[in-house]
C-alpha cells in the first residue's frame, strides 16, 4: 500500500515473507546485474546475522546505495522491494520506504530546509529514504538550501546508522557527479548499482505481462505488431524504458475501446482481445 505524507510518498512495511519478497524480485523483467549484485548482498547480510548469532566480530557493512540508470528501469521499484527485504532480514526494524526528492526536501526559506528535510527522515526512520534526481539537491544558486539538505540527510545517516537506509537515484553521469561532489557523500555511499535500459525482448515481455494482469489476449496477428510499435518508439532517447511500455500499452486499450464502443454486441471474448487493428490504430498507422 502507498500513501502520502506531507508531499513524500510512503510505501508501507513488509506483509509478505522473504521468500515472496525475493520471488518478486526475480520475476521482474531483465535486471539480472542487479539482481545477481542484490543476492550477493542478501547472502552477506545473512552471513552477518549469523556471525551476530554466534557472538562473532561484526564486519562494517553499508547499506546505503546509489541506483543510477535512465527513466522507467525499475529503480524504484527494486527500492521498494529491497526495503522490505532488508525488514525481513532483520537489518531495519519497519521496511517502509519514503520517497522523496527536491520539493520534498528543500525550502525556499531560510533556516527551514534542515527542519523540512528532518521531517522527512524521522518519517523514514526504521527504513528506507529513497531520494530521486538526488543531484538537483546540489545548490543551484548563491541563496540555495540544496547544500543544506545534503548536510541535514549525511549527519543523519550518521546519527542513525542502524536505523535508517539512504538510497538516491538518478541519470548515471549526474548521480556520479553528485556524489563525487562531496567527500562526505564519497564515504557514505559506496554501492552503486546500475540500471541497464531494457532490450526491446523484455519491453515486448513487460507489455504481456501488462496483458496478462489486466486480462488481455494479443490474436496472433498483433503480436509482431507489438514487437514493430515498441521498436520504434524505443528508439527515441525520452522513450523511458517500462514507462514508455505501459505508455504505449494504454495507447493500445484506447484504440480497443473505440473498436468496441462502435460494436452493437460486446462479448467476453471481444472485451479480452487486442487485435492488430488495434495496434496499428494505436501507432496511427490506419485512420
């Protein structure tokens, strides 16, 4: 379940096992880097909590992670899931997840980002803050409060090492650039995963799962169709990954559902099938 708190999106603590957890985490289409970085992270934590188990030393491990890639590649989805796994494996006490980001986080006023920004962390406490676009955060301005943000999330990172995961999230090159802009970033942050783009097999493979939840057969004529239309589109940089997918996917529903509405008769059959005239109707190929 997602709410929102004061303009930050929070995602609720775990009702699901690990073993749930980590099947969804290996359901989801492509990642496989992430997903093999994640499990070797999983087994550490593990490991660790065995060692604890035992009265053995305790290595330093952080938690805190950089997630850069392009739009709509899963980042935070796979913060959602990771912070409930993280709960299950007894590193955070909830496993919620606050997302923020600049609005959330900065004021326009003096003296008020730090209490706005400490707001936000004391609702993630016990989880997971994950901040998107983290680099706009860095001063635009003489009369920024970004910088005053930053300081206010690193001092609590600190403060609060066993109860709280910061994770930011944006374009590679910026987010390298932002955490190398501040050397109390560099120490804090020093797991980076990376979000490949999506082939055009897995963008195919994530419009049938949108099929498959929402109930919807492609006829075999549309499926080359589908395969043709995300090509294409994808090919434009802005296209956004998954994004652009379930984009794409709702151009397709409105294309049926002018098809049925001029229909006298709807059947079940008619309702669950997307044909190719559909699709092409979607892509504008045919008037």
């Amino acid at each position: 379940k997602e709410a929102v708190v004061d303009d930050a999106e929070i995602t609720e603590a775990p009702t699901e096992t690990l073993d749930e957890l980590l099947a969804q985490l290996h359901q989801l289409v492509g990642l496989q880097n992430v997903k093999d970085e994640l499990e070797s992270l999983i087994h550490l934590l593990r490991i660790r909590t065995i060692r604890q188990e035992r009265g053995r030393p305790l290595p330093q491990t952080s938690l805190h992670m950089v997630f850069s890639g392009n739009p709509g590649t899963g980042k935070t989805t796979v913060a959602r899931l990771l912070s409930k796994i993280y709960a299950r494996l007894g590193v955070l006490k909830k496993g919620h997840l606050i997302e923020a980001d600049r609005a959330t986080l900065v004021s326009g006023y003096v003296g008020q980002t730090a209490i706005k920004t400490k707001k936000v962390v004391e609702k993630a406490m016990g989880g997971v803050l994950f901040i998107d676009e983290a680099y706009a955060l860095n001063g635009r301005s003489e009369n920024d409060f970004g910088q005053e943000a930053i300081d206010t999330i690193l001092k609590a990172m600190e403060d609060h090492r066993d109860d709280l995961v910061v994770i930011v999230a944006g374009y590679t090159d910026l987010m390298d650039r932002f955490i190398h802009s501040n050397p109390g970033l560099e120490s804090r942050f020093n797991r980076f995963l990376l979000f490949d783009d999506y082939t055009t097999d897995e963008m195919v493979e994530i419009f049938r799962m949108q099929c498959k939840k929402g109930c919807y057969q492609l006829t075999e004529e549309a499926r080359p169709l589908i395969r043709d239309y995300i090509a294409e589109e994808s090919a434009d940089d802005s296209f956004g990954n998954a994004r652009g997918v379930r984009n794409l996917f709702e151009h397709v529903l409105v294309a049926q559902n002018n098809r049925l509405a001029a229909m006298e008769k709807i059947t079940r059959e008619d309702l669950m099938t997307i044909t190719a005239d559909d699709v092409l109707r979607a892509r504008g190929k045919v008037d």
